[in-house]
C-alpha cells in the first residue's frame, strides 16, 4: 500500500504459518495448540485501544484488517456499506453452507437470497400482528413449563431456545413443536453444539490451516451434526412438496418451494438452516443475558416489575406497551449492549478498493468490525463496562436512541430477523418478569454470579441455575 495521500494500515504479525507451527512445537501438552489460537484470536478488542482504529493481523495465511470505535465501524458499515458488502471466504462456512443460504452466501446469490428471505418473513408475519400472536402464544407454554419447577434451581437454556426456536419454526414450518418432542430436542442439541463448535479453538485453527481439519475432531462432529440438520431439513422439503397447494401457501418453506424456479433448489436447505440457528441463538441467549442480569441486579428487576405493574397491570404485555415503558425498553437495550454475545461481529469483505478515513484498504480484505468496541466505546457510553440502562434514559427518564447502538451489526448485512428479534425481546423479557421474580439458587448470593461468557460462535452466559418465584 503506497501513496501520499493514503495511510498504511498499521500492521501486526503475530502470527504466520510457521511461525506459530514453529511456536507450537515449543509447547507441551494436549491443548496447547488450541489454547494459542483462541489466546491470538480473542485479543482485537484489546489491541484495539493500544493500537487505534485501524490495524491488521495476520491469522495463519489470512491477513485481517480490524476496525475498532463507533465511527470507523460506522464509516465502513453504513456510509461507505456497498463496498464492505461480502463475506470472506471462510473455510468452515464454506464447508458447511455451501456459499449459499443468507448469512455466509456471496455475490448476486446473496442478494436474490436476502430479497426472497426479507419479502417472505414480512408475509409470513415478522413484524406484523401475526407474529405477536405467535409470540403470547408461545409464551404461554413457556410459562408453564417454568411454573412446573415449583420455584426450585433449574437451568433454563433447553427450555428457552425450544421457545424461541418455535417462533421461528412457526414461520418455516407453519407449526410448533413440544418442549419435550425427541426430533425437535435433537435439532435444538445440533444447533446449539454447532454454534458452540464454531467458536472453538480447534475450529478457529481449521480456518486457518485448513489442511489439518482430517485431525480436528470439533470439526468432523461439526460436519456430522451439519450433514444430520440438513438431512432433517430435506425430508421436511419432501413431505410439504407432495400436499403443496401454490394457492394454500402455510409457511416459508411452502412460499420457496412455490418459487423454485427462480432459485436454486439446493439452496432451499442452507437457507432454513441459517434462518432456523439465526432465529433461535441470538435471541435465546440475549434472554438468558437477561434473566442472568435481573438475578445479578435484583434493584433493576424490581424497577421493570414495578413499571409493568403501573403500565401493563396483569393484562398480557403487548408491543404498543413499549413506548409507555421507557425503562423496561431501557433494560432490554442495555442486556443487548452489555452481552455482546457476537463481539466481533460476522466477517466482512472488501467488494472494491476502498479509502476509509485515510487509510487505502485493498478490494477482496477480510474485515472485522468490532461490534464490542462500538458497544463499549467510551466517547459513546458513559458507563461501558458497567450495567446501567440509564445509557437509554434521558434526565427525565425518557427512552432515547443511541446510533452507536448496534448489537444486530449494520448496513447491508444487518441482520434479516432484526424487527421480529425486537418484537421477541420486548415480549418474552417483559411477560416473564410480570409472571416470575428470578433470584439464584439456594446458597449463592447476586454477588456470587458469574458474568464472564462462555466460548463460543456467539458468547452465551456460562451454564448456570436461575430459580423463578410466581408473583401473585
């Protein structure tokens, strides 16, 4: 990179092929290799504050260019968007998706997949009453199951990715399944691991050595667990094909089956798998954050209880309650910001080249925008590092937007589902906390819990117990 008028991205070579092999074969002990991967590849958000905005690392044979702070991120995702449009190549994904579906697809496929997938929500509901129904019904079911517990410890996770991931299933299939249902507990299990398995160290060792994936075992299980989803995916393509009715379409997978032949039928699976991990994760571990911090700040969780009460009483919560409420919307916006589950967003692409406040980056450059240093950059946040939904409060309590609010990523690969995972939030949270106070289990105090995520593709709370006290 040359030029008087363009800045050369600062670089940092902390790793190369054989320098890190060579590195490796100094250490002892099973997981060591795993360990220095996941040691380099966790620390942008940290160089960032030492080395600024811009800097680039090189990972394996990859080099990266890592945008850090609100305005960068905002320079490159939103005002200059179509020329940080692509995904990067990334082998895992490729492997497992095929370069098709809506999250890791490249090119015009993706722009053909993310019209049909946004236009096809909207009929099917997301953001509509329809969905809202869909999710107070849900709810109900939710509801129940937790009151089973009868108060005692329990961990929630299965139980809420079924709720949340029912939502999503409603759209696809035009059906929910039982909490208890064998086939539906599988898929849950697959999904969850996959993700789990993304963000492992050995994963992240794959994507960049690709050549020693035959000796990963995260991996294999990971192309186990795909091939299995898929095959669940394509019975279910099957069984709907014989009673299609193209004047009766029920669900999503009715309306693509409709419209194959202006898309390619073999994408039909990657794309209800994207949309089937992406509608239940984000959303589901979001509402674990939640109850998490509520049992970690007891005082915020009785304030929410209190403007439920005042606002909702013991009506069921709705959307149109979100206005009258500006704390309890300044609380799930905050859970959103504080958990960070996806800190370095998902992998950009460079589509031209391109001069970003000075500095002159190359088309086809790997990008990671830090989406954990615009949700903790100080010059935004008063408080980055602490809980405080006063961060969406104005003196007089009033609810106020923060641009630098960004946890569903920007520009042209924000997230597709952004509208019904706000519409979820706001419903779930809200009607759990008008039914339920949740405190921690027997023997461990607010100041006991753990606030430190778990590995991960996303970043979940680690494994935890929650019990759910029934208000009257």
């Amino acid at each position: 990179m040359s030029g008087h008028s363009r800045a050369v991205v600062p670089k940092l070579g902390f790793m190369n092929p054989w320098g890190f092999v060579k590195c490796y074969r100094g250490f002892s002990g099973k997981n060591s290799l795993m360990i220095k991967a996941i040691i380099v590849f966790s620390s942008p958000f940290k160089l960032s504050k030492k080395y600024g905005p811009v800097f680039s690392i090189q990972m394996g044979c990859q080099k990266m260019v890592v945008l850090s702070g609100y305005e960068m991120v905002k320079e490159a995702l939103v005002n200059q968007a179509d020329a940080f449009a692509e995904r990067p190549k990334i082998p895992v994904f490729e492997d497992t998706s095929k370069g098709y579906g809506v999250i890791f697809s490249h090119g015009n496929n993706w722009k053909v997949m993310r019209r049909f997938t946004l236009a096809t929500l909207r009929d099917f509901g997301m953001g509509k009453r329809a969905i809202e129904d869909q999710i107070v019904e849900e709810y109900g079911f939710l509801m129940k199951d937790i009151e089973s517990r009868e108060g005692k410890p329990f961990e929630i996770a299965t139980i809420m990715n079924a709720a949340v991931a029912n939502i999503i299933v409603s759209i696809l299939l035009g059906e929910r399944f039982d909490y208890k249902n064998p086939t539906f507990l599988r898929l849950l299990n697959l999904m969850s691991e996959n993700i789990r398995l993304a963000g492992s160290p050995s994963v992240t060792l794959y994507n960049m050595f690709p050549a020693l994936g035959f000796l990963l075992r995260n991996y294999k299980i990971l192309l186990h667990n795909t091939s299995e989803l898929h095959s669940f995916i394509r019975l279910t393509f099957i069984e709907r094909l014989k009673e299609l009715d193209k004047n009766d379409q029920r669900s999503f997978i009715d309306a693509f089956l409709v419209k194959q032949q202006e898309v390619i039928m073999i994408a039909a699976d990657f794309l209800v798998n994207n949309l089937f991990a992406a509608g239940m994760e984000t959303t589901s571990t979001t509402l674990r954050w939640g109850l998490l911090l509520m049992m970690k700040y007891p005082q915020i969780q009785s304030k929410v209880q209190e403007e439920i009460a005042r606002v909702i009483g013991s009506a069921q919560p709705r959307i149109e309650h979100r206005t009258q409420m500006p704390y309890t919307d300044a609380v799930v916006h905050e859970i959103q910001r504080f958990a960070n589950i996806l800190p370095m967003d998902l992998p950009h692409e460079t589509t031209e080249d391109v001069t970003l406040k000075g500095y002159f980056i190359p088309k086809g450059t790997y990008i990671i925008p830090l989406l954990a240093s615009v949700l903790r950059d100080e010059s935004q946040w008063k408080k980055p590092d602490t809980f405080n939904p006063e961060h969406f409060l104005d003196s007089k309590g009033k609810f106020v937007k923060k641009e630098a609010f960004m946890p569903f990523s920007a520009g042209r690969r924000i997230c597709a589902g952004e509208t019904l995972a706000k519409m979820e939030l706001f419903l779930f949270f809200t009607s759990l906390l008008q039914r339920f106070t949740f405190h921690p289990p027997p023997g461990v105090t607010s100041s006991d819990l753990d606030l430190t995520p778990a590995v991960g593709f996303t970043t979940p709370p680690m494994p935890h117990k929650i019990c759910a006290e029934p208000r009257s």
